[in-house]
C-alpha cells in the first residue's frame, strides 16, 4: 500500500518581526544591505505560491519591548497567514534584565499574535559555543521555557534552534560570534520550512558540518583581538550609554507586499 504524503501549505503571505536575527545579520548581499533566514524562507513560499507577499517589520538591537510597541500591532493588522516572532534575547544579554518583565511581554505579544493570522511561529534561539553563551545560559533557558508554554497555550509552531547541534558550530556564525553567517541563516530557513510543514529540502540541517582541523593557536589569538577591538567593545560601549546599533533604522520590508 502506497503512503499518502501529505498536501503542501497553502500560505500566501508572511511577516517576520524581531531583531537582528530576522533582519538577517550578518548574511550579506553583494550591495551591503543583509538577507538571512526569513528572506530565504519567504523565497522559498513565494515559488509554492503565486502573488505570496512578505514584510520583514525587524530591525537590529530592538528590545522586547520596542517590538511590542512598534511592530505587534502593526504585524497584527496585516491579516497575513504566518506571522515569527522573535525577541528577548537582546534583553537577556543586557546586564540589568528582569526576565519576569521579558516573559510579561512576551506573553503579550502572543496573545495578540496568535488570532490575527493563521500560523505563528516562535523559535529557541540559536546559542554559539563559547564564554559568552555559557554567562547567558540561565536567562536564555528562562526565556524558552517561557516559549514551549506559550506555544502550547497559542497553538504556535516551536522552532528548537537552540537544540540543533549544527548552530552551536562556531563556523556557522559571523566573525562579530553574535550573528549567524549565511549557512547559519540557510539552515534556520529550512528549520522553519519545515516546522511549516513544507517537504523537506535539506533533512540533515541540524547536523554539524564535518570536523576540521583547527586553526594554529596565533591565528586564533589574533582572530580573538580582532573580535574584541572591532565587535566587543563597541557593544560594551552600546550597552553602557543605551544605545542601539538600530537607532534610526526603518524595517527593510515595512508593508506586506509581493515577493519579489
């Protein structure tokens, strides 16, 4: 007896809110401006759907609560059929975070979320090996606990990317260790691809890449100055005065409009 598949997704729209990891940092382009995982994910739904139509409402360095405030409701009024959603994690990174007030929000953002499209998704973020993961585990493993309950309440889709071995790979991530590199992002699109409930295009994506040998040890000390010189303190520095790297910024994508 021949197994039934089952019938593709018919979405026809989405609409991506959160921050740097959604704006698609740092997935570069040719021309400067960034791609990352929900351009490649609306890419691929746009070939299964014609006239699909896509906003990408996130922008670098937003808080959870600056994306309640600036693309909740904006996203909720779209009418779109899927709706991500991620944030929190550049709350929990901040040195004075109340997580009760983070989950609060959260919590909040769901619950006008959910009714206003068809499918939401949420996802454990992606955590890097290294001393900077380790010092954050804590909040970051409040703030999914806090997601697996939401997506049971709300009826999201959970993406488990914290869980996935092959974005804990430092090789997947950008030389600043905070964003993902392009295969990073490919691998986060097909994880939501088929969260979706689209057939899968690469089953091995939570796979790591296969072991090389590892770079001699001044090379490491001097990638580790330069990291600290061009990426860490400038962040440190945002940290201790409150700004943002997205102060200023508009969304890439602000209305829900053909993929094109």
């Amino acid at each position: 007896m021949q197994t039934q598949k089952n019938p593709a997704p018919t979405y026809s729209s989405l609409v991506a809110l959160g921050d740097s990891f959604t704006e698609g940092m740092s997935d570069l382009l040719p021309d400067g401006t960034y791609r990352g995982w929900a351009d490649l994910l609306a890419a691929r739904m746009a070939a299964r759907a014609p006239g699909f139509r896509y906003a990408n409402l996130a922008i670098r360095g937003k808080l959870i609560g600056q994306i309640v405030d600036e693309q909740v409701g904006l996203a909720a009024e779209m009418g779109a059929d899927v709706i991500t959603l991620v944030g929190g994690l550049n709350d929990a990174m901040r040195p004075n975070c109340d997580m009760g007030r983070v989950t609060g929000l959260l919590e909040e953002a769901v619950e006008r979320l959910a009714p206003a499209c068809k499918q939401l998704v949420l996802m454990r973020s992606p955590g890097r090996q290294g001393p900077v993961m380790e010092r954050f585990r804590p909040r970051m493993e409040a703030l999914f606990e806090s997601l697996d309950s939401l997506a049971a309440r709300h009826g999201a889709v959970l993406i488990d990317l914290y869980g996935a071995p092959s974005l804990a790979d430092p090789r997947v991530w950008d030389v600043d260790r905070i964003h993902l590199a392009h295969e990073g992002h490919r691998r986060v699109a097909e994880a939501v691809w088929q969260g979706l409930g689209y057939d899968p295009e690469d089953h091995h994506w939570h796979v790591p890449m296969p072991a090389t040998p590892p770079d001699p040890w001044l090379r490491r000390r001097i990638a580790d100055a330069r990291f600290a010189r061009v990426h860490l303190l400038p962040w440190i520095v945002r940290r201790l005065t409150g700004r943002s790297s997205g102060d200023g910024l508009l969304p890439k994508r602000a209305d829900l409009l053909p993929f094109e």
